[in-house]
C-alpha cells in the first residue's frame, strides 16, 4: 500500500506533471530553455519550460557537484519538489573500471562479483547517480551482435547467478544505506537473439524457448530486489517488449510479483510507431501505459498525449497515477524526499574514485575473468627468457572496453606497463600502434618493423584483438575474425621461429582458429579494465595461475553461429560422422572451437569417482589436482532429462563450484539436485517437474564429464 505522503502528492498533480513524472531527459533539456541549444536526437523534442520544471529523472552525466546543483536548481523551480533520479550506465565500474561482464561472467565467481558491484555503487553514489542501467543480463549466443560484451554469456543459470550478484551488489538491503544504488536490470526481454546478429533486429522465438533460455536470468534479478526493470527496443511475439502486456503485466509483474519501476529504453515509446503497432504518439503512450510502462526514455510521447488521452477518456487516470505512485514509491526508498542529494560528496568523491582497493579489486576480478585457451607449456614465462612485446594492444589504455562510464583510458595500466614492472625491465616492441578511432577496420602493416623490434626476442606476446569502440551497442559484425595486418603479425612471428603467446583483447568471441595453429599459447583477457594491464602480466609471469572458465562458446567459424552448449537433440542429432543422414555440416564439424566451461590452468585437475545417491538427490564426485602447483577450478553440474513432455536440452547448467587445491590434494564435491534443477515449462507454460530418468554430468567444462543416470519419482 503506497504511502498517504504519495497518494496525497499524486492527487495534487496535474495531467502534465503526471505526464512529465514519467518522462526521463537528459539534464541538457533543463539546462538549456531553447531546443536549438540542444543538438543531434535531442533536438526533435520541445518541452516547454513548465514541463522541465517537473520531469521526474535524468539519465547520462553525474559527478557530485553538476549533480547536486542540477537538484538544487530543479527543485528551486519544482512545484512539489520531488527530488530528480538520477540515473546512468554504470555498467562494469564506475571510475575504477572492472572487466565487461562476459568476462566477469567467465570468473564464475559471484562473491567477486557482487563485490566489485557493491564498490562501484560506492563510487557511483559519492558520484551523486541513485540508479544504473545494470546488470544487462540478455542470454547471447551470437558474437556477431556486439553487445555479447556486456552479458554473463550464455548460459541460464550463470547469468541468473551474476545477475543476483549484482542486484546485491548494487543494493545492500536497502537503498537509502550509503553507498548503495538501485540496480535495473535489461534489456527486458531476449534483446540478445536479434535475427543474423544484427543489432535492433527483429527478435523471434518460441515461448518454450523464452521460458526455458532467455527469462530465467531476469527472473533472479527480480528474485534478488532488483528496483527497476528496463524493456528491451525489440519484438517479443511481434509486440514491441515497451508496450508488451505478455512481459509487462503477465510475466513480469504477476508471475514474478515485480512491484518496481519499469522504464522503456532510449526512445523506445516513440519506436513503438517505427514497429508499425502504434499510428500516433496518443496511441503508442496509451499502449505503454497500459502495458504497465511507467517511465518513458528520452522521448516525448507521453509528455504531449496522457493529457488528451485522460481527457478523452480514451485512457483512465488511474492507470497513469499507478506509475506517477511507482516512481515516486522508488524516490522514497532511496530516501530522496528526507534527502534528495543522497551520497553526493565531493570529498567521498576523492577519496573512493579509483582508489587502490578498488584497483586492487578490479586486477583481481580481472585476473579470473581470463580464459586461458591454450598452452603448450610456454606459459608461465619467466625472467630467463627473452622476451619481446607486439600488437595494437601492447601500450594502450583502450582496454577498458565498451560502455566504460566515467573510466579513462589514461588511467588504465597498459599490458607493456604491467609486464615491465613484473619483469623490472624495459621489453623490445614492435607493431604497437594502436587502432585509430578513424581508422576503422585495421591497424598500420608494420610486420617487418616487428620482426626488427623482436629479432633478439625469443618469445613474443602478441597482444590483438577488436577495438573497443566497436563492441557493445551498435556494434554488429558480419567478419569475426582478427584484422588482416594482425593476423599477419602472428604468422611472420611464427614464420621467424618465434613462441608466440596471444593475448586477446576483445568484446566477444572472435574468429580465432585461423592463428590458433600458429599460437603456442592464447589467453583470452577480453577487455580487464584499469588495472587490465597487471591482470594479464599477474597470468603471463605465473603470479596468478588462470581460473577462468567461458561463459560464451568459441565458434570454429562465423557459419556456425549461434552454436552453444545447451542445444536441443533434434530427432537426428550427429553419432557417427559417417552417418550422411544427419544433423551436421558438409564443411565444419557441429563441435565448437572452445566449448562453454573450458579453460585451462597452470597445473592439471581430474575429475572423477561421479556418484549418485539412490535416491537421485545428491551427487558427488573427487577433484583432484595431479599438476605440480596450486590453482583453482570451476566444477560444473549439468543435468539432461532424457524424456519429457517437451524437448529438454541435452545439457544444462544447474550448479557450479569454485574450488582451490594446492598440488597433489583432492576433495570431494557434492551438489544437491534439487527439484527446481529438474523442472522446466510445459506446453501449457506450467512449470512441471515430471519424474523420470535423467543424466547428471559434472566436470571443468561442458564437454568432458562424468556421467550418471538417476531416476527421480
Ligand atoms: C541505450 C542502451 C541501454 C542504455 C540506454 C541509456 O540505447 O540500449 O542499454 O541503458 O540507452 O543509455
């Protein structure tokens, strides 16, 4: 039940501050009157100076001084003084930049996680934003669509794991703690399967794929306290997600008993006409509305038609005021009516922004956000070597990734930086130029320059990859694979004698397999943010034996998209290769290059002795490091069933474990199956556990397990 304070502020309103209420804007419109101040999208919209003074949130720029008088200024002009929301994409950190979320994602490792979420809300909130547009937790499973970089990957369960992590993160118990910002999740829902790749393409599935796949992740967000929810730009069933009842009333707010606040994306309200399901302005505010849409992005749909469709009785009041009251009820658990600048602090400011807990923090996660592919024993180098250093990504900070907020390039370590100060010495380099933001597509051929810099080298790291401006939104690509002059590099180096270690900077997964031959080691570092530099020297130099597992499939190639793990059979799924009938390529086997839960380490773990109890219920088995150092692993638990009412993949992820040995030790590790790990919807969207026989495979990776049949009443 609302508060009276806010039902007695919402029966003071007019139509149009109900309307502006629900309208968020860029602070530019409130500080500059005239539209022509404004440029570029900002310029086809004209809000009147009484609809700025009472417009009910901002999204985009922060800092504690620019916020805090952007609030002063505002409520000097405002009515009612209701506070302003401040809100932003503070995605993987806010100044202290943390590694993108695919590769946090590839960490397994929630407590980290919600730790490095809970220190950038810190620098977030002494920055002065109440809200940020995360965690982004769209299942991907094709890398052609650059915004792969901000997902945990692929999987159901480790997105839903990472998302809880966040929200937590993000949140505490309670948001008016300092320190503490409201998580939103998105992009709500399944914005991750646009058709070939293609960014805002059309999304089509079935609901059982969307229930079994793409809801779920969203689901533990909701689970876990998220305060908003963001729609995502596409289709679900041919509705636009922004005006989609399914999601918004049934799905989201019913099913899931979601009581928050749900925002459109940037001008989704008015796309809702681009989709075709909306002739006019009026009827696509009264479609969103109705959908339970409570605030509207950078548009002004609802600010120049609620008051006529109320008028003409084409939309109820009421309807309106259930999103002015949801607005208003998140103000006040951020507690902004007692005080509308919350943490906003100057001197906070100072003291938490890239603080060396934080980058400490940052190296970390990035540390076990890697992936090591591959190594013939190369890795770890030592001192004794002689090394040398090439790539575009050799002496850059332009690692900090896509969506990097307040992150500067500038105070990122470079790969160069963090190995010389391991290594105590200068290195030899060459082809380092890096990608130029004008130079779209490649970096300068300067391979024989390398072959110069390095001809004394005996080992050359070989630091490639994709540049950061083109991961993330708007970022689809049709060519996976590394730029021409870099895959050169590698040959030549090859070709010269050379060991080559490469190190991968990228957003997604690329198209390796064409170097992969010529690599005697890969690590995959995606992009590590501040302290990316020591993260992966703290790997090449030993000092942090590689963890990391993927949360995204490797394809072989781009024709191969998507391939993930969690595939349904078909009726003819591939046994025998010489099998012509069946379901596989004339040109490319069905397996990918590097499966979902692989990664390699410095030493070597066994798994087995897998074990069921009679009843089904619990599952052990030994890990056992046999390699010659300490290091830890990630143990998986995939669950099949092998009969049901519908298709169930041949894998799903249901559980995994963190574990550390030292060298030689073993333990064992159990899981508990549960129910809810076997249930799944049915044809009539109830959510069934159907007793039968199923397969429990536990491993280090999705591909060698161990396997054992149970049979569950
Ligand atoms: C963008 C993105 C969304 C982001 C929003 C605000 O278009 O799709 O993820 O949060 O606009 O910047």
């Amino acid at each position: 039940m609302p508060k009276q304070f806010i039902l007695d502020l919402v029966a003071d309103m007019t139509l149009e501050e109900k309307a502006m209420q629900m309208t968020q804007l860029a602070p530019e419109f409130f500080y500059h009157k005239e539209p022509a101040n404004l440029t570029g999208p900002f310029r086809q919209w004209r809000f009147e100076e009484d609809q700025l003074a009472c417009m009910g949130s901002t999204l985009g720029p922060s800092g504690a001084s620019y916020l805090r008088r952007l609030q002063e200024d505002y409520l000097a002009v405002s009515r009612q003084k209701i506070p302003l929301l401040f809100m932003s994409d503070v995605i993987h950190g806010y100044r202290t930049v943390y590694p993108i979320p695919l590769a946090q994602g590839c960490s397994f490792d929630d407590a980290l996680v919600e730790e490095a979420a809970a220190a950038t809300a810190k620098e977030a909130a002494a920055a002065g934003l109440h809200v940020t547009f995360s965690p982004m937790v769209d299942l991907v499973r094709d890398p052609r669509w650059g915004r792969v970089m901000e997902s945990p990957g692929e999987d159901p369960y480790l997105n839903g794991r990472m998302a809880a992590a966040m929200v937590r993160g993000y949140q505490g118990t309670d948001l008016k703690e300092k320190g503490r910002i409201a998580a939103c999740i998105k992009h709500f829902a399944a914005y991750g399967q646009p058709e070939a790749g293609r960014e805002y393409n059309t999304v089509d599935m079935s609901r059982g794929v969307l229930r079994d796949f793409y809801l779920p992740p969203y689901q533990e967000a909701v689970k876990a306290g998220a305060a908003m929810v963001m729609t995502s730009f596409n289709l679900v069933e041919r509705v636009p997600a922004t005006c989609n009842k399914l999601l918004l009333r049934r799905i989201l707010r019913s099913e899931w008993g979601f009581k928050g606040v749900v925002i459109s994306d940037f001008a989704a309200v008015d796309e809702t006409m681009n989709h075709s399901v909306a002739a006019d302005p009026e009827e696509a505010a009264r479609k969103c509305v109705q959908a339970g849409l409570d605030i509207e992005m950078m548009s002004g749909v609802y600010a120049s038609a609620l008051k006529k469709l109320v008028e003409e009785g084409r939309l109820a009041e009421s309807e309106v005021d259930e999103c002015v009251i949801r607005i208003l009820e998140l103000k006040d658990r951020l507690g902004l009516f007692e005080n509308p600048y919350k943490d906003a602090d100057e001197k906070d400011e100072k003291t938490l922004l890239l603080c060396k807990e934080h980058r400490a923090l940052s190296r970390k996660l990035a540390r076990e956000g890697m992936v090591l592919l591959k190594n013939n024993g190369i890795l770890p180098l030592d001192g004794s070597q002689k090394i040398g250093l090439a790539g575009p990504f050799a002496d850059t900070g332009c690692i900090l990734g896509g969506w990097h907020c307040e992150g500067k390039v500038e105070e990122a370590v470079t790969l160069r930086q963090g190995m010389e100060e391991s290594l105590g010495r200068k290195l030899p380099v060459g082809m380092s130029a890096p990608f130029l933001y004008t130079e779209r597509h490649d970096v300068p051929d300067d391979v024989c320059g390398a072959l110069d810099a390095l001809s004394d080298s005996q080992v050359c790291v070989v630091a490639i990859g994709e540049p950061q401006w083109e991961t993330g939104e708007a970022s689809s690509r049709t060519n996976l694979r590394l730029t021409p002059h870099q895959e050169k590099l590698v040959h030549a180096l090859k070709a010269a004698g050379k060991q080559v270690v490469a190190v991968l900077f990228t957003g997604r997964p690329m198209e390796i397999a064409p170097i992969l031959e010529d690599c005697d080691a890969v690590l995959q570092v995606w992009f590590p943010g501040t302290e990316g530099g020591r993260a992966v020297s703290d790997i090449l130099f030993g000092q942090y034996n590689p963890s990391g597992k993927l949360a995204m499939t490797f394809p072989r190639n781009v024709g191969q998209i998507p391939v993930y793990y969690n595939h349904y059979q078909t009726g003819r799924p591939l046994v025998r290769e010489d099998d012509y009938f069946t379901s596989r390529y004339l040109d490319c086997p069905n397996s990918p290059l590097f499966a979902f839960g692989y990664g390699l380490s410095y030493t070597e773990f066994t798994c087995s002795g897998l074990a069921a109890s009679p009843d089904g219920t619990q599952a052990s088995v030994t890990v056992k490091n046999v390699g010659a150092r300490a290091g830890e692993t990630v143990v998986q638990l995939y669950v099949r069933d092998v009969s049901a009412s519908v298709a169930r993949p041949v894998k799903e992820l249901k559980a995994y474990r963190r574990i550390a040995l030292e060298a030689g030790e073993k333990a064992a590790v159990s899981f508990e199956v549960t129910d809810d790990m076997l249930g799944f919807y049915n044809e009539e969207e109830e959510w069934v556990h159907e007793p039968g026989w199923f397969d429990l495979f536990v491993g280090l990776d999705s591909e060698r397990v161990e396997q054992v049949r149970i049979y569950r009443k």
